[in-house]
C-alpha cells in the first residue's frame, strides 16, 4: 500500500502553498493593521515576517474549529506587535510637534507638509495611549475584520470590544485635542 503520511513531500508542499495563498491573501491587512499601530513600513515589514514565521513554525497547531485562519493570524500578529511595543516603550522618544517646516510656497507641497504634520500628530497622539486602546483602534480600521472577529483577536466578547472601541476613539481624540 502507498499511504500518503503527514510528512511525506506531497504533503508538505500542499501545506506550503496553502500557506503562501494565506499569506498573500492577508499579508496587505496584516501590514495596514501593524501599520495603525503607529509601526513605520521597515518595522511593520519586520513585524510582518515574523508574525508569518511564527505562523508557519505553529501551524499544525491552528484548529479551525477554533477560529478562523485570519483571526489566529492577527492574534499572533498582535503578540509580536506588543512585544515590538513594550521594546519601544523601553526607549523613548519624544516628538516636536510644533516644529515649522520651511518648504516653496506651493499648494502640493503645502498640502503635503500639511499631512505629513497631521500624520505626526496622529502617531503622537497614538503612542500616548494604551498598547490595549492602540489595537482596539488598528483592528476596527481593517475591512475584512468583522467586530465579532477584532473581538476573538484579543479575547473578549463583541460588546466588550465594542465599549474598548468607544473608549479608545474617546481617549484618542482627547490626546488628538492636546496637541492641537
């Protein structure tokens, strides 16, 4: 008898492409997600490369009857965003808000300047609040996640996730006024 088993090399390859179609599939959420959480594109990449690495060395352990593959993903994903976060926090860095920027008096560039200043100030405002008010705030600002799903990503009920959102926005804005 020819039985395929788990470890034979057809076996393997269709898990590394299923992988792959995974990865391609959520890999543009993913980024936008350690994006919000205020990460720039070199660490959001390096953040994303590991939440994969991770994904893949765990995958026999993913269980779908558990979640769904997105949801396990972002989990992970947000595992390693804090640890990035608590390593950050670690060495502060304090912005100037206030700094003036000289640029040609054009209306492109104004405008450009303009919001690349508003974008300062929202990440500013961002790495004041929680790790836990950060990524209520990112996972509400992803299309595919539905509430139901942010919620399973960090481990409480629909209505908590919702109030934790509420709260979040409320925090967010109120820093966002600080700095205005």
């Amino acid at each position: 008898m020819n039985k395929q088993t788990s470890n034979s090399p057809s076996n393997t390859v269709a898990k590394l492409q299923e992988f792959e179609a995974r990865v391609e599939k959520l890999k543009g959420p993913l980024f936008a997600y350690l994006g919000r959480l205020g990460f720039d594109l070199r660490t959001a990449e390096d953040l994303a490369q590991d939440t994969f690495l991770k994904a893949w060395r765990a995958n026999a352990q993913f269980d779908e009857r558990k979640a769904q593959y997105s949801t396990w993903l972002f989990r992970i994903a947000c595992n390693v965003a804090f640890d990035a976060m608590r390593q950050r926090q670690k060495v502060v860095e304090t912005a100037n808000t206030d700094q003036v920027m000289d640029a040609p008096d054009t209306s492109a560039v104004s405008d450009s300047i303009h919001m690349e200043q508003l974008q300062q100030r929202l990440n500013v405002a961002l790495a004041r609040l929680s790790a836990e008010d950060q990524e209520t705030i990112a996972l509400s600002g992803i299309e595919q996640l539905t509430k139901e799903e942010a919620a399973a990503i960090v481990g409480c009920s629909t209505a908590t996730y919702r109030t934790r959102l509420s709260r979040a926005r409320a925090r967010l804005k109120n820093q966002w006024e600080l700095l205005t």
